[in-house]
C-alpha cells in the first residue's frame, strides 16, 4: 500500500508541476521571449539550412514600414502552427507573425489594422514555393503593397442602376415628344376641318 501511494506520488506531481506538455514542444512565452532579440525564433534542430539574418532582415524591413514583425520556425508546436502563431502574435502585440511548420505548412496571423490584407498575403506565399527567406520576404510585400485598384461590386451595382434610370428617363422624355407631335397634329387637322 505504501509503494503505490508512493508511485502515485511520483507520477502525479511531476505532471503537476511541469504539466502534461511533451519536453521539446515549445511554449509561447518563452517563444515570446526569444523574439525580443531580433524578431525570429528558429528551433535549434531547424536552424541548419535557415539564414537567420536574412528572416531578421525583413523584420527590419517591416519595422521600418512601421509595423512590428515576428518569424517563428517551431519544432513541435501546441496545439497546432495556426494556433501557436495565434499565440504569438498575440502574446507580443505583434502587427504580423508568420510562422512554418515542418511540412512547409505555412500560417499567419496579424493583427485587425492588416487582417484584410493577411488572406491574400497567406495566399500568396502558400501559392509560391521558395525557402521560409523567401516567403517571408514575400508575405511582408503581399501585406504591406496595396492591391490594384479593383472596383467593388457595390460600384458596378450602382451603375447598372443609374444607367437604368437614366436609359428610363430619355424613353419617357422621347415618348412624351413623340405624344406632344401626335397631339398637335391631331389638334392641327381638328381646326382646318
């Protein structure tokens, strides 16, 4: 009885004290952290084929458009990348975090002044193939350019309605000249009767 309220014991307070969590899964806070030094997280198992300066690069780039900027490159993030990068935009107020998974997934999050543009900046990169460097580059352009001058649906219905109205206005004032001209002729051949 002793040695299973012992092995409980053992069991149960480390679970307690440093949860349920896997070793190497990262955790937001500290991932937070290690942003402050340059804006990009690496895992150290992920770091060989990653130029670091060149992530760090555009988030100078994106600091000097006026908008704070974190890469997040995790081995093993909880619950999943969206989620993780989710966390971390938010955990460190940042305008964009964009983060990579180990399948060349690809998430990203920003905050309400850039949500707009997140989708298709998200789209673009997952469209374009490249290293985490290039994407990276590329989702800060995407989210940072303005997109063509596109006229909203809203523009072209109104249109359409004003030329209706319009088109309906002439039909009525030609009917009514042409009703005006059968009228005085007819008023014309009644007094020469």
């Amino acid at each position: 009885m002793v040695f299973a309220a012992a092995l409980a014991v053992t069991t149960l307070v480390p679970i307690l004290v440093f949860g349920t969590q896997p070793a190497g899964a990262e955790q937001p806070s500290q991932v937070v952290t290690a942003l402050r030094r340059d804006g990009v997280f690496v895992h150290n198992q992920r770091d060989n084929d990653i130029d670091r300066d060149a992530l760090a690069a555009t988030v100078k780039e994106a600091e000097q458009l006026g908008y704070k900027m974190a890469v997040v490159i995790p081995l093993d993030p909880l619950p999943e990348l969206r989620s993780f990068v989710l966390r971390i935009q938010q955990r460190g107020e940042f305008d964009a975090v964009i983060g990579f998974g180990l399948e060349g997934e690809v998430e990203a999050e920003t905050s309400e002044a850039l949500d707009g543009e997140r989708l298709s900046a998200l789209r673009s990169v997952r469209e374009a193939e490249g290293t985490p460097e290039e994407l990276t580059a590329l989702f800060l352009t995407e989210l940072t350019t303005e997109p063509p001058g596109a006229v909203p649906e809203i523009v072209w219905r109104i249109g359409r309605w004003v030329a209706f109205f319009v088109a309906l206005l002439i039909t009525v004032g030609v009917l009514e000249q042409v009703l005006r001209t059968y009228s005085k002729r007819g008023q014309s051949n009644q007094s020469t009767a």
